[in-house]
C-alpha cells in the first residue's frame, strides 16, 4: 500500500515562528539552502533548510520538504556557535543538530519524538525544485470544473475536479480512487501528481475523469479517523451517483479506477453496483490485507538488505500484533495487549531498557489505537470475495518491481476470483522495469520514487485510455 513513513507528517502543520540573536556569524559558511535525506525503513524524505539573517544579528530558517509538498515552513529557534548548528521545532518535539564541516558540508541528526536519524546537510548552489516533466500545464484542450457532492450515508461534501473532453458527446468516464493514507485529488506523493497526470492524458484522449479529495482531506468534508475501506466506498459511490445523470457522459460507461488500496475499493463498490461501466486497477489487492503487508514487508527488507533472519523475526513478530487486534475489537484493549505483547518479545531478545523504550515508543507513535479500524479491516480483507462478485470489465495492471502490492500474487488472484464467476472480460498486464507508482525503476523501493522524474509510465497510460476507448 501506499504508506509514507510519519516521520515528518507533523512538519505539515508546522506554524512556529520564532528567531534569536546570534552573534559573530559568518554568512560566507551558514546562509543558504541546505539539501539532505531522511531515511525512515524503505522511504527517503529530502529535505531543505533555507537559512538567512534578518536585521544585524537573527539568523531564521524555514524548511522545504518537497517530497510531501511542503515549502516555507518556519523554525525555530536556532542556535549557531561557529561551529555547530542547532535548529528547534519545538511543536514537533523535534530538534536538527549538526556539525559545521566546511562551507559546504554540515554533518547532523533530525531527532523527532522517540527516534534520532542521521541527516547530513550539502550546501545547494541554487534554490531546490523538483523535475517533474509530465505535470501538466494549461492551457488544456478539455473543460476543468471544481466540483462537490454530499455523500447522504456520512453527511459530508466531497470536493473534486471534473475534466470533460472537448466536443459534443457523450463520453465515457472515469472516477479515480486513491491508495491507503489521506490524500488530495491528484494522488500527491513524493513531490509527484499522479491522479492528475492520468486524468489530463485521458481526457486529451476522449476519456471524462472526476478526482476528488479523500475525506478531511483539502477541501473534503469528513474524517478518516476509524473509517474502513468499506467507509470510503461509499465515497466513491456518492461520486458514481454524481455523474451518472450528467448529460455529457455515457450513463453506462462511467467506471471506477483505483490505485493500491483503491483497487480494493472499486470491487466493493462494483460487487453491489450493477451500474458501475467498469474497473481499471492499479496495483490492487487480490488477496488478504495480511498477505499483502506480509508479502511487502519481506521484499522491502530483502532488497534493503536486511539479514534473512530478522525479516523472519519481524514477520512473526507482526503476526503476534496482528492477532491481538483481529481478535481483539475494543482498540483500547488491543492496544494494552499488544504493547504487552511487543514489550515481552523485546526482553526476551534482552534488548536494552533504553533501545526497548525506544521502540516501544516508536510503536505507540505508527501502529497506535487510532489506526487500528482501518487496519483490522484491511487485515482481515479478502479482496477476492469482492472480485468474485463483479460483472463488469475489469482491467487489471501491475508493476513487476511494485513491492508494495506484489504482481506475482495479486494479478492472478483477481483474474482467478474473476473467473470463478463467470467473468471472462478480464485483462491482466504485468510491466517490466514499473513500480508501485508505475515509474520505470531500478529496484522498486519506496525509497526511488521521490528521486525518479517520471510520474507515470506514458505506455501504462496508453494501455488503460485504449482499453476504456474500446468498450
């Protein structure tokens, strides 16, 4: 699934505004952009300090992180003393020390909460920007509308943008469904816009498409705190029922399009929706939701170059958690329980009273209660017995290097459920060299995708524009 790492979420909501007197600094070795990486498990994060003075003596910085999207936020205080470096984020519980090597190098750890990660820091000669050559950029030869629409079920409003093609009419459409996580319309990851790459190529090519915010997300109402996937299908139904009576499109071919998580969406919806036109699937599930973090969590640490032996360890481990909480439903209860749990499996290894209130720690902050609906649902999951249950067409694509949603286990599990009802309108592609974001990619680990400038593989998109075309 499409998880980033919440080592630096909280840096989003970062509005501390704060500078302090420093004295004798020397410009020529401190002002200026900074550029460094946060490795958090599989998931690099680049960072950017931008450091100035203002008035005689204040020195400031803000912080750009550009694979989340962010720019301009502000730090402080911060603390220089010729040679060391210490930039405050107090409202993040977060702290940069570094070490001035040169007038190019600065040494250092991002320390936030319970973990520390080293991030050393290379003076940029220019501001940072991030290459991105498929984004598109008016003007568009189709009609862009922002748009909302009430989910009934929840009583929220939905916010989106709908491209319609230029001419008469009708045409087919396509609503598109975002992965695991809160996400904006355009599927924003890693300083790429996936959603929008697509929804600008297909309606170039004749193909309406409608992307929206994930609820309490931008300008969606709602919350995703204890929401399921089968909450957020109702999302896309609410979507569905927007358009179908929309005169500029065919009632008949308006289908669903989801990526990672969203693949499991779009089945649960078509399962019950005799009017849904078709489904397009990226990188979805045709397995449990526990086959899918089992199956990921042992290929990211292969190619990571984890040992063997604590792969295994830590597949075991999470089954442990993972039982508690299917077992478990009051989330109170399982959290006590699996904080128990984890706590006694890290004194048998005899780990360190400091290491294991560490990773105790770092538990509660990502495998917390508040995760845990969504996660019980998705663990317990079998996407097939949605797939088994849908009647119309379904394109179903993959990456071979995606390590996230494995090809090789969930292409023929979704072909397979297909069939088993009589559904013979199936297609399956498997694309060498693509990831899970469907990037021509070297290894496939989340840790290339902010670095790799394109954002969807052009061959992949012309697969998907054909396919709907010729229905």
């Amino acid at each position: 699934m499409k998880k980033v790492l919440p080592l630096l979420t909280l840096i989003l909501i970062f509005l501390l505004t704060q500078t302090i007197s420093a004295q004798n600094i020397d410009k020529k070795f401190i002002t200026g952009s900074w550029l460094g990486k946060i490795t958090a498990g599989a998931i690099q994060l680049r960072v950017v300090f931008n450091l100035s003075i203002i008035g005689k003596d204040s020195l400031i910085a803000t912080l750009d992180s550009p694979d989340q999207g962010a720019k301009g936020i502000k730090l402080g205080p911060v603390t220089y003393t010729g040679e060391t470096l210490k930039i405050s984020a107090g409202a993040l519980l977060a702290e940069y020390n570094g070490t001035i090597k040169n007038d190019t190098l600065i040494e250092g750890t991002w320390k936030q909460g319970p973990t520390t990660n080293p991030l050393n820091l290379v003076r940029l000669k220019a501001s940072f920007t991030l290459t991105r050559p498929q984004e598109p950029k008016p003007p568009f030869p189709y009609s862009s509308e922002d748009v909302t629409f009430s989910n009934d079920k929840f009583n929220i409003n939905l916010a989106g943008t709908l491209t319609i093609p230029s001419g008469n009419g009708p045409f087919p459409a396509v609503i598109m469904i975002t992965g695991s996580g809160p996400q904006n319309r355009n599927e924003e990851i890693m300083g790429h816009k996936p959603f929008m790459v697509i929804a600008d190529y297909l309606s170039r090519n004749g193909i309406a498409v409608l992307r929206y915010d994930d609820r309490g997300v931008a300008k969606s109402q709602g919350s995703q705190l204890n929401a399921t996937s089968a909450d957020f299908a109702t999302d896309a139904e609410a979507a569905y029922n927007f358009l179908k009576n929309n005169p500029k499109l065919k009632s008949k071919s308006i289908g669903l399009m989801g990526h990672s998580e969203g693949g499991l969406i779009a089945p649960i919806v078509a399962s019950t929706n005799p009017g849904i036109g078709f489904i397009v699937s990226l990188a979805g599930p045709g397995v449990t939701g526990q086959q899918i973090i089992t199956r990921q969590q042992q290929d990211i640490g292969k190619l990571s170059g984890i040992d063997p032996s604590q792969i295994t360890k830590g597949v075991v481990t999470n089954k442990k958690l993972f039982a508690v909480l299917r077992k478990e439903k009051d989330n109170k209860k399982a959290e006590v329980k699996i904080l128990a749990i984890y706590k006694e499996i890290l004194e048998k290894e005899k780990t360190s009273k400091e290491d294991t209130e560490k990773a105790m720690n770092q538990l509660k902050a990502t495998f917390g209660a508040s995760t845990y609906t969504w996660m019980r649902y998705f663990l317990i999951t079998d996407a097939s017995d949605y797939w088994k249950k849908v009647k119309c067409p379904v394109l179903a694509l993959n990456g071979e290097k995606d390590i996230q949603v494995s090809a090789t286990e969930n292409l023929p599990a979704i072909e397979k459920a297909l069939k088993s009802s009589g559904n013979i309108k199936i297609k399956t592609v498997k694309f060498p060299e693509l990831n899970h974001l469907f990037q021509h990619s070297k290894t496939g680990l989340p840790a290339e995708y902010g670095n790799i400038e394109e954002t969807f593989s052009p061959e992949v998109l012309k697969v998907i524009s054909d396919w709907i075309l010729s229905l």
